[in-house]
C-alpha cells in the first residue's frame, strides 16, 4: 500500500487487492503457514491492494503506540548498523519483519533464538527497573504497582503483546500484586493462570511453539529444576549454573525435536554466557534509545557497548559451529515418544524424594533415549511435494538414507521450504548418495541449494551421482553443478548402465544411460534406477521419454545387463566403492512401484512400455495447475487401463510407501 493510505489501528476498513489464502503444509516437516496464521487469526493475505473506505473511528491508544514504535525504530537505525539495528528492533520492540536473516538463521542454529522474542526476561530488566525507580521517589506502593503494570501493558501493547510477553505480563502483575495484598508468589500459581488465561483467548495456542517454549521452560524451571537441584552430586555454583540450564533445556526439548527436528546441543552452554549479557545489552539498549531521543550523537556513542556485546554473541555463535556434533539431529519424535518422555519426567519429580541420585539421573537418561531413538521401519520411499519437479527420498534400515533429484520449477527456495524441513523430520541429517537424473532445472535446484548450503548447517552428503555421458549432454548447468559440489567438498562419480548402488538389502541397478552416450536431449539420457529390497521392486525414471525410454524398453525385453558395482562390498566384506564387480541380468516385469516419468506427461511411459514393466502402484509428481497441464489424461488412461493404482503429489501431497516383512503401505501426507 502507499504509505499515506495506511489506515489506522482499529480502523474497519473495506479494501480492493487480490486475495490469497494461507497454504498448508504437504510434506513432512514443512511449515504449515494455514494453521500457523489460523492461531494468529489471520486467513490469508490481500495483495496489490489499496484503500477504499475506512472508518471514522478507530483505536487511539493502539494508534499511539504503534507511533511510538515506529519512533523508536527510526531512532535504532540510526544508532546502530543495519544488521545491529535489526537485532535490537527485535529485542526491544518485538519488530521481527526486518531482522537480518543470516543473523536469524545463526541465533536458530546455536538455540538463542529466543532471546529475540520480548519475554520475561525483558519484563524483569524494564519493570522491575521502573518499579525500583518509583520506589526511590517514594510513590505510594499502591501507585507504584499500578504505575508500573500500567506501563507494563503500554510497553506490552507496543511490542504486540506476543504470547511470551502475554505470559510474562500475566506473571509480572501477579507478582507485584501478591506483595501488595500480603501474599506469597508461586510461580506454578502464577503460570497456570498465564496458561488459562492465553488458551481461554486463543485455544489453538496449544499447537503454537512460542507458547510451549515459553511455559515449557517456565515449568522446567518450576518443577524439573527444583528436582534436579536435590540430586546434584555437588553444590558449587558452576555446577548448579550448568545444571540449570541443563534442566530447561531437557524441558523444553520435545517442543524442539517436535518443531525444528534438531537440537544444538551447545545452546546449554552458550545460554549460561548469553543470558546473563542480555541483561546489559537490554539496559544498553535502552539508555541508547533514551539517549538518542534526547540527543542523536549521545545516543550513537552510547550504543558502542551494545554493538560490542552482540558481536560477541555472533562470534559466539559461530564457534560453536565449528565445533563437532554442534547438532543433535533426531527427527521429529512419535507422538507417544513425547507423552511417555514426560511421564517419565513427572514421574521422577513426584518420587525425588525417595530415589537415589544415581537412579534419578538414570531415569533421566532413560526419558532422552525415549524421546530421541528413532524407529525404524524397513524400507521407505518417499515422493517429496516440491510441485512442478522431482525429489525422491530412500531410506533403509541399515541406516542409508538416499535422495534422487531434488528440484522444482514453480516453487521458490525448494531446498529451503521443502526439501531440508523434511530430511530433517526425517532424522537424515546426512545423505550417503544424491542421485541426479539429468540436469534440468526443475530436478537439481534443491540439489544445488542442500550443496551450498554443506558446511554451514545443512545436510551433509556423501557422494553426488550424475550420468555419465558426452560432451553434448554436459549441459551448463550439469557442470555448474560439478563446480558446486567440489566447491562444498563433496565427491562426484558418474553413474551409466550397468553399475549398481547397494547398502544393506537396498540394490539399485542403473539401467541407463549407456557410459558415453552423446546426445544433448537431457530428458531422453535421464538415469534409470532399478531398485530390489527383497520381493518388492521399484523402477525410477526421471524424465525419460523418446530414444531413451526405447533403450530402456529394448533391455527390460532382453534382460541383459552388465558393469562394475558402485556402492557395495569389497573382498574384506567392508563397504567400499568403485569395485570392479559384473552385474547380474536383469529381469524386470511386474515391478510393484513405477516413478512415472516426466511428472505424466503424454510423450513419456508409452503403452509398450507400461505392459513391459505392468507396475502396481504409479506415483506421479506434479505441480497443482501447473502450466503443462501435467500429468496428461491419455498417460492417465494407459496407467488405468494397465490396473494399477495412481498416487499424486497434487491430490496427496508427499506420497510414503513403506515396505517391511513382506507388505507393501502407501500414504499420501494429506490423506493420513
């Protein structure tokens, strides 16, 4: 909107745009923006819109504080750097839209995201502060706690009354009032009527993960704590310091395997070094703004310390990431995982009192294995929703986790908002193999994101597998793709017919191309996989279509095959690769899954070939009203008329099947 059309807080106003609603989630692990903003009561967004009508009246007090804050922002950018001023617009003010995004990813990475959010902590430095001050000026007690709950809100309304600082506010008054009508403070009191009173406005806040960090790590401090304390096997200050931060951490560490899959296992204890700084930087932060309000200079010279104090943070931040296992990737957790994990803590709080130390700290140990040992499930094939692309995720018992291709053509940042979330949700925190079809956009991009981004937090890989063919089918982006993987250190090898990738009871036979075939259709040289797990087989096919699906079809019919083994045993029985080994023939016919090529399109998987392979199961992956209308009815016919069930990514979202003792179970993520 231009800026004089703004309306203002409170105002009804009518409006003309174009109106988007909020997107679900389709795949596991990926944010779910629909019930996200749903909790924040907010059903999707109006674009290039512009102001009709809008009411007469509107909320004055709102209004003010929103001007306020927009003063101090503009007082912040011009005491401190842009990235700075984005961190402390974040921590006083609440204002998140402009945080620096690197700067947001490393307080992520490392666990100290909070100390963005407006809570208690900020609470504790302002109102206490104002409540000593009144004091000291000998204002009635009455008026100095109403004084400063008044001020409180203010402060509150001003940062948006988020659900910590909602919490936070609730606890503070409590405590301020208890004093005042001669009773005592209990902090589980005090935080259960936070709780009813945040749930009786918003019940939704129970899926929110603002709300159960923030009374998660109060109830490890009012309950687990305690018990923790009595079970320390010494007294010394240091010791209860770390086992402090230990027992919010364990507290809270279901709402982080159940949100970001992952947990930073030296957030304990960067929180011991940063906490106790953020006090400093707070009132720093606030004498600049005061001061800058008064006289700009005082307050750019003032914000020297604060500058200082969150440099340090960062540096902070980016050792610990240079440190081994600096993640503690886990996957999201089963739903009974979660339950059972915090029966076990409940139940070691209630009997504390009886339990040997030793027993206590064994059943603690025994909640983590819990809640962080992932189960697993035989074989499981996953078709990611990246829409208009291809990704395909493999994972095995043995502990091999695969991808072939990973990309998207109408999806922005797919590695990002689609691909990593769910490796993650999936516990696969490195990949042993990334096969790359051909070198379309829409089937490397991801690939390309999750290289660059191997080093700095992101999935690791093994080794990058790309055909193995001529000059004219080495395209720019293949090789640009070359650059990117040996700029991340990450092993090439290049995959023809005949050679096989095994882990475990996992085989994939490449089929095609043939090693040296030169042509420059990248759909027509796309990688073939031909996948055994026992009595189930699965055929992958990337976008092969003309020459090449007949290659294919000549070899399924003849059933010859030759070459050298990629991934499997040497002689010492020890994994190994590149051992020159011949592969078996191949007898490919009523294979029960078929990765239909080329997203269904209609010149791609001909009846020929269909009766060749006579597949099951067909999964298709496809963008919702992409543009090449894919996939086509006459492919839908023949895929019909073959019998075999259909699963797409554009009715079913990420499509599992899963494969253990025998039996076969496909789901599609938004049917389960």
């Amino acid at each position: 909107m231009d800026e004089a059309q703004f309306p203002e807080m409170g105002s009804l106003v009518i409006m003309r745009g174009s109106y988007r609603a909020m997107t679900h989630a389709t795949n596991p692990g990926e944010f779910d923006g629909a019930d996200y903003y749903r909790i924040m009561g907010q059903q999707g967004r109006v674009m290039e819109c512009g102001l009709l009508v809008k009411s007469t009246t509107h909320d004055g007090f709102g209004e003010c504080m929103y001007r306020i804050r927009e003063y101090c922002s503009l007082l912040l950018d011009a005491c401190y750097d842009s990235e700075n001023a984005s961190v402390m617009k974040a921590m006083l003010l609440g204002e998140k839209g402009t945080l620096d995004a690197d700067i947001k990813e490393l307080y992520q990475q490392n666990g100290i995201i909070h100390i963005l959010a407006i809570s208690g902590l900020h609470l504790s430095v302002i109102g206490m502060g104002c409540h000593a001050f009144l004091k000291k000026i000998r204002l009635p007690e009455m008026v100095n706690i109403m004084s400063t709950i008044g001020l409180m809100y203010c402060y509150g309304t001003m940062t948006g009354m988020g659900v910590s600082m909602l919490r936070a506010y609730i606890m503070f008054a409590l405590h301020l009032c208890a004093g005042l009508i001669g009773r005592t403070y209990d902090l589980l009191c005090a935080v259960t009527v936070a709780a009813l009173v945040v749930l009786i406005r918003q019940p939704l806040y129970l899926q929110h993960s603002g709300f159960l960090f923030s009374f998660g790590a109060i109830c490890g401090i009012g309950i687990f704590l305690p018990a923790t304390k009595q079970n320390l096997f010494g007294q010394g200050s240091v010791e209860k310091a770390v086992f402090a931060g230990i027992a919010v951490s364990v507290s809270t560490l279901p709402v982080y395997l159940n949100f970001y899959y992952e947990f930073p296992p030296y957030s304990v204890l960067l929180n011991l070094i940063v906490i106790p700084c953020m006090t400093l930087t707070l009132l720093c932060g606030l004498v600049s703004l005061a001061a800058a309000a008064c006289f700009l200079p005082l307050g750019v010279a003032v914000s020297y310390p604060v500058a200082a104090l969150l440099g340090f943070y960062k540096k902070c931040c980016d050792l610990c990431l240079t440190l081994p296992d600096n993640r503690w990737g886990t996957g999201c957790p089963k739903s009974w995982q979660t339950v059972l994990f915090l029966l076990i803590l409940a139940g070691l709080c209630i009997a504390n009192r009886w339990l040997p130390k030793l027993y206590f700290w064994q059943g603690v140990l025994c909640a983590l294995l819990v809640l962080t040992v992932r189960l697993t499930y035989g074989l499981q094939i996953t078709m990611v929703d990246v829409g208009q692309g291809d990704c395909i995720y493999l994972a095995e018992d043995s502990g091999i986790h695969m991808l072939i291709d990973g990309g998207s053509s109408d999806q922005s940042d797919v590695a990002e908002y689609q691909i990593m979330p769910f490796l993650k949700h999936e516990g696969a925190s490195c990949l042993d193999a990334v096969v790359v079809t051909h070198p379309d956009s829409d089937h490397i991009c991801g690939i390309r994101g999750l290289l660059e981004e191997v080093g700095t937090g992101g999935i690791s890989i093994g080794t990058l597998y790309l055909p193995d063919v001529g000059e004219l089918g080495r395209t720019e982006e293949y090789c640009e793709l070359e650059k990117t993987a040996e700029a991340a250190d990450v092993p090439v090898r290049y995959i023809s017919a005949g050679d096989i990738l095994q882990c475990g009871e996992v085989m994939l036979t490449c089929l095609h191309p043939e090693k040296g075939w030169n042509t420059s259709d990248t759909n027509a040289y796309s990688t073939v996989l031909y996948l055994t797990y026992g009595d189930f087989t699965a055929l992958f096919t990337g976008d092969l279509e003309g020459e090449g699906e007949r290659k294919v079809l000549d070899l399924i019919r003849t059933g010859q095959n030759s070459g050298k083994n990629v991934i499997g045993e040497n002689a010492s029985g020890q994994d190994g690769i590149g051992v020159e080994k011949p592969a078996a023939d191949v007898n490919i016919h009523d294979i029960t899954l078929l990765k239909v090529a080329h997203h269904g399109s209609g010149n791609s998987t001909g009846e020929d070939f269909l009766q060749a392979v006579n597949p099951k199961v067909a999964l298709i992956s496809a963008g919702r009203n992409n543009r090449y209308g894919h996939p086509h009815e006459e492919l839908l016919d023949r895929l019909r008329n073959c019998g075999c069930l259909i699963y797409r990514t554009q009715k079913s979202g990420a499509v599992t099947v899963r494969v253990r003792g025998g039996k076969v179970r496909v789901s599609g993520y938004l049917e389960e």
